[in-house]
C-alpha cells in the first residue's frame, strides 16, 4: 500500500458568488472525511479547499491506493438456532454462512470456525471474516459523489449532457451550475472517476481571457494551484485570492495618498474574490459634485450595485476616488477605468437626484402619507405604528427627564419613520434612519432631533454603537418596545430559526440600552406601560415577553463569561432593573468564593424547600414572637439575624451586593447549629408557626441579591 496526493477539481460554469466560499469548504470537507471514513486517508491527512469562479477542488495529502484490509466479527444467530441438539449446522446457519461467502462444503469444518460468546441471555455464533479495504477508485467515487450530494446548494439548475442530446431527457443533471471538467490525480495517475456525466482526466480551463494556454495540463496533484497561477493565470485559493485583493486594495489607496484608505466591509471582500480569478485593481474616480450627497447614499450604491470599494479620507470621509477589482489585466488599463467610471456615473447621479428630489418635501409633511403604508395586517398602517411609538416613547422620557427631552423625544417618534416614504430610501431600503437624520437636518430641527431619527433603529447588529443622546435612546427603546410588545401581543413570536421581525435583535438591543445606558428603569414596568398604546389590537403578552428577554439576557451574561449557575441564580429573582445585574453577578462570585458558601447554599435550599411545603397550607410570614424561642439554637439563630441583617440590608440599598453577602456569611454558624438542634415541624402550632416564620426571615434576607439556592451542588 502506497501514499500519495489526491487532488480532484470540479470545472463548472460560474458559481453563485455569496455561496461560492462556503461551497468550496463543503466539497472538500466532505471529500476528505468520506476518503477518511474509509481508511483511504488517514487522521493526519490534511484536506486544502480551492474555490474559485468557475471550480471547486481539494488536495489532500497522503492517500492511499488502497485501504487496509479489516478484520470483522459479524453476530449469525443464537446457538439454539444454528446448531442441532447434536451440535451440526442447521440449514439455516449454513445458508446463511454461504450467503457470506463462507466454505459450507465441510459443515463441521464450517462451525468449528466459528465462534461462541455470550449475547445478553443467551449464547451466540460469531463468524470473524476479513474484509478488503476499498481500492482509491471505488472509494474516490464514493466520496466524490457524497462531496456533490451534500454541497449546500441555494439553488440547483437541471441541465441535459449534451453527449445525450438525441435522447431528451434521459440523462438531466441537477447541480449548482452546468459542469464541464473533472480531474481526479493520485500523484500523477488519473483515478477513473466520472461525475455529472464526465469522466475524469488531468486537465481542466484556466482564465476565460488571460490563460496561457488551453487547457492547462497537470503533472500531478502537488502542482495544481502553481499549474493554474502559472499557466491559467487563475488564483485557485479563496484564501490566497482573498489575501491578493487586499493586498493591491491597499497599495493602490496608498497610490492614492492623502491617507486614503478603502472601506473595510469583509462581505463584499468576500464577494469581489468570488467574482475574480485573477485580480487586478485600479484606481478610478467620480465628478466632485457627487459629494454633495450624503456619503452612505454614495458608498452603499457603489458596493450594492458595482462592487467597488470607496475610498476614504484620514478622517473618514467619502473622496471622490475608488478601487475596482477587475478579473482581467489588459496593458492599457484606462478601458477598465474609464468603462467603470461611465457605469457609476448614473448611478451616483440617481442618488443626487433622488436626494434633491426628497428635500424638496420636509418630513412632517411626510407623516400623513404613512397611514397608507401598512405594516401588519393585524397591527395596522405605519402612521399607527407611529402613534404607538410616540406614546410609549412619552411615558419613557417622561421618567428620565424634563419637558425638553419629552418634547424632543416627541417630535423624534413623529418624524423617524417618514424617510420610508423617501424615494432615496425607496431605492435604498438599508438608508432607513440614516435619510431620516439628513433630512431632518436640512429641515431645520437641530442635531438632538436629528441624531435621534438616525439612531432610532440602533443598536441594528450585535456590537453596532446605541444612540448618541438620550432623546434617540428613548426613541429607540419606544421603537424596539412597540415591536415586541405588538408582535407577542398577536402570538407572531419567533421559532427555531425563524424571526422575521428580528425579535431576539430588539430584545437584546432593549437588554443593551438598559445596561450600557444604566437607566433608572424597570423592566417589568416598561412592557406593562406599552400594552395600553395598541388598545384592543393586541392581548397583553408581558410575561411571556418577560422570560423571552431573561432568556436573551442569560444567553449575553454567559457569552461574557459568567457561569450558568451564576446567571441562573441571579436571574431567578427576576431582577427588574437590568444595569445592575452585573453587580450582582460580581457578588455572587466572590460570596461563591467563600468557606461559608456552600453550607449556605445548601441551607438555603433546604430552607425554601420546608417554606414551599409549608405554605401549601397558607403564606408563612417572616415575623418571630421571642417568646416563643424556645431551644438555644434558634434564639441564636435570632439574634444574628436581628444584628447582621440591618446591616446586609443597609448594604443592599446602598448597592453594594458583594459586602451584603459577604455580611451574611456569618449566618453560617447559627444556621448550621439550628439544623442540628430545632425540630421545624414541632407538635405545638404556634411554635411551628414561629420556626417557619424564623426560616421566612431567614430566606428573605439571604436572597436579596440572588437565590442562593441555586449556587448548592
């Protein structure tokens, strides 16, 4: 058995760009497993993806020609069905030993081979045979043909061979695009592999304009990407062609000078080293007059539309240059540049006019035409929604400051929704708020109203910044607030993968304001005030609204590093004012850190466990008659609490959890000791009742910051 390198490319036409990366990973993750799988490959066998425009391929290195042989063991039967009272082969044991190959011209022979063991109740035979490993050819095909099955495909074309074309329909194929090359080498042998109607060979189609030669002939596997740079002048590695992108982006924004650098958007690099083979960037530019435009209008039609990359200043704005990655190299490049220039001309001249068209009209003049856009059958038009968003975002402003910021807040809530009835954001549906602000701008309102129609829709991804003053802080909050609450109050709530009205994004953008903003206010409170704005539209969801944002919020805490014991713990209590549960989690830390802990803990969950029983039959209150004390270890257990539970709770309140519990932890001498020494459930009512009322005290005053039960093992 010998090793060499594998390498097998697909040849098609051009692949869907936006999958194209993750195609190339799939085929040939699933080749190199399946090649694993079978002992073809081993552990140590490293499986490199080539994606480019027009090919999918991997190499995978120390590949055998043939798999080990494997020694199996297979279960025939239970004995008392295999072998007579006399011990000989049953008929059914024979049949069924030659039907695995087995010489049965010698019965005893044959069951003397076999072996016996014991399956569960009863005895077995075993018959141990030898299996041959698969030869390259027949377990390439097999892993080639699942690599092509499991490609997570968007779309599948179905196409005929055209070797077929007298037979109509006999031989259609179904994949991503029409294939048209297969190579298959192990070292430098051709493996007889087909695929999609072709057959395998060792050569496949570089550049569509700029190869060398055609078609581009590979010694063998260890030469392809070299090969195909040098002859098909095609870069075959995503990652390489990736890393070639960015590398000219940057050495011609430096062309550029001026501390021009381009946009960083990792998805269109993706794109644009989908789209190319062999790139090549130029520098190109636009009239100045374009800059007049709101810079987004001009950065997101350039990358949406043409794929270009902006080019910025030191400071971060929009100049009037740009890169084009092209797929060919010509010796006069000013075809390239001036074919590009010509293309975005009208387009940059689209969003000039659309930008002066739309500031011809203010927005407020723009509000009434909101009620004729509907937003959800069920919760009404886009002016309602509105209506809904102002009073919510009222009664929030309302708590966190004076008129001035309710005004502003107001007058924000009215206007953040009127740029979707712009033709600029018609055209450009991603400039939702951002037009908004511009436009409020230019109508005179100030920046506090302006900046809080912009950030209204923030935070719109994980790590995106939240508003910038409070009044957009309370818009935003009104805004995401309206959407949940609505949404749950119609039963619209997301599931499995599916949210289409990004209802976890909101809940975590509330969690994020709450927290990052430390505002004063109450969760709980907040979904219970919003209900009333959509009237009978909607019946009132809060608590289920309610565990959908803990269970976010629980999510968040652990991504940051807090253990799901901690989370849980803090949690369960249900804490109303969001900025500070990180506070808590802190105490509940150090309090965990402690000697005292786990005794506590457990007391603590031994406590609320009586409690729960106890009050089956009726609440239990945390009240104690001295009198009553009768045993040394509850007038103990008393008098510690009455001297350190003042100062836990003063602690409490001054927000200072981690010494609050840490007061608290020399309740574990008393604790402990009444445990051992109190019978809970006495005879007498009234001293049951006041031991109960003891443990009430007790469990109250433990679990102000969390419950500590959940931290016991």
């Amino acid at each position: 058995m010998t090793t060499q390198n594998l390498l097998v490319e697909l040849f098609v036409e051009e692949l869907p760009p936006k999958a194209l990366q993750k195609l190339g990973d799939a085929f040939a993750t699933v080749l190199g497993d399946q090649l694993k799988a079978q002992g073809l490959a081993c552990a140590a066998s490293v499986v490199t993806p080539f994606a480019s425009p027009r090919r999918l391929a991997a190499h995978v290195t120390a590949v055998a020609d043939k798999a080990a042989d494997k020694a199996v063991q297979q279960k025939l039967m239970p004995v008392t069905v295999g072998l007579d009272k006399d011990g000989n082969a049953t008929p059914a044991l024979l049949k069924k030993l030659q039907a695995l190959g087995a010489d049965v011209s010698n019965p005893a022979a044959a069951v003397a081979a076999l072996k016996r063991a014991q399956d569960g109740k009863a005895e077995a035979l075993f018959y141990d045979s030898v299996v041959p490993g698969a030869t390259l050819a027949a377990g390439l095909q097999k892993a080639l043909d699942e690599a092509i099955a499991k490609l997570p495909i968007p779309k599948v074309m179905s196409y005929q061979l055209e070797t077929d074309c007298e037979l109509p329909g006999w031989t259609s194929v179904n994949f991503v695009r029409p294939a048209h090359g297969l190579v298959a080498l192990h070292g430098s042998t051709v493996v007889p592999v087909k695929a999609l109607g072709l057959t395998a060979g060792n050569s496949t189609t570089g550049h569509r304009f700029e190869a060398a030669v055609s078609p581009v002939v590979l010694a063998d596997a260890d030469s392809y990407a070299a090969t195909l740079q040098k002859d098909g002048a095609v870069i075959a590695s995503f990652v390489e062609r990736k890393a070639e992108i960015a590398r000219q982006l940057a050495a011609a924004a430096a062309k550029v000078g001026n501390g021009a650098r381009p946009i960083e958007d990792e998805a269109l690099l993706d794109e644009v080293t989908a789209l190319v083979e062999r790139p090549n960037v130029v520098i190109c530019q636009f009239e100045e007059q374009f800059l007049g435009v709101p810079q987004e209008c001009l950065i997101l039609t350039m990358k949406a539309n043409q794929k270009y990359f902006p080019l910025l200043d030191a400071a971060g704005k929009l100049t009037n240059k740009f890169l084009v990655v092209s797929n060919i190299s010509p010796e006069d490049p000013s075809f390239v540049t001036g074919g590009n220039e010509r293309v975005v001309r009208p387009r940059l001249a689209d969003a000039k006019f659309f930008f002066d068209q739309d500031r011809k009209k203010t927005l407020a003049s723009r509000v009434e035409g909101l009620g004729k856009v509907v937003y959800h059958n069920k919760l009404g038009t886009q002016g309602e929604r509105v209506e809904r968003v102002r009073a919510i975002a009222k009664a929030i402003a309302t708590q966190l400051g004076d008129a001035a910021l309710v005004a502003d807040a107001d007058q924000a809530a009215l206007l953040a929704k009127t740029d979707l009835v712009t033709d600029m954001v018609g055209e450009f549906p991603e400039l939702q708020g951002i037009m908004g602000g511009y436009y409020a701008l230019n109508d005179g309102l100030g920046e506090t109203v302006a900046h809080a129609i912009e950030d209204h829709y923030k935070p719109r991804f994980a790590g995106d910044s939240l508003p910038r003053n409070t009044a957009g802080v309370v818009v935003a909050l009104a805004d995401k607030l309206e959407t949940l609450v609505g949404m749950f109050g119609i039963g619209n709530l997301p599931t499995g993968d599916r949210d289409p009205f990004a209802l976890r994004r909101h809940a975590l953008g509330v969690i994020r304001m709450l927290v990052e903003k430390d505002l004063p206010l109450d969760l709980g409170a907040l979904l219970a005030g919003a209900v009333p704005a959509f009237g009978d539209k909607i019946t009132d969801a809060s608590a289920a609204l309610a565990d959908f944002i803990y269970d976010r919020l629980a999510g968040s805490l652990r991504e940051q590093g807090y253990s799901a014991q901690e989370v849980d713990a803090v949690l369960a209590l249900r804490p109303q004012r969001l900025a500070l549960v990180e506070k808590q989690l802190a105490a509940v830390r150090a309090f965990a850190a402690l000697p005292e802990s786990p005794a506590l803990a457990a007391a603590n969950k031994r406590v609320g466990n009586i409690l729960k029983k106890a009050e089956v039959e009726g609440p239990v209150d945390a009240h104690v008659n001295p009198a009553l004390l009768q045993e040394q270890a509850e007038k103990d257990l008393f008098a510690a609490l009455q001297r350190f539970v003042p100062e836990a709770n003063a602690q409490f309140d001054a927000g200072d959890y981690t010494a609050s519990l840490q007061t608290l932890a020399v309740l574990r001498a008393p604790v402990d000791a009444f445990f051992d020494d109190v019978m809970v459930n006495a005879e007498q009512l009234d001293v049951r009742m006041n031991r109960l009322g003891l443990l009430k005290m007790l469990h109250n005053a433990m679990n102000r910051v969390a419950d500590l039960s959940r931290l016991a093992v």
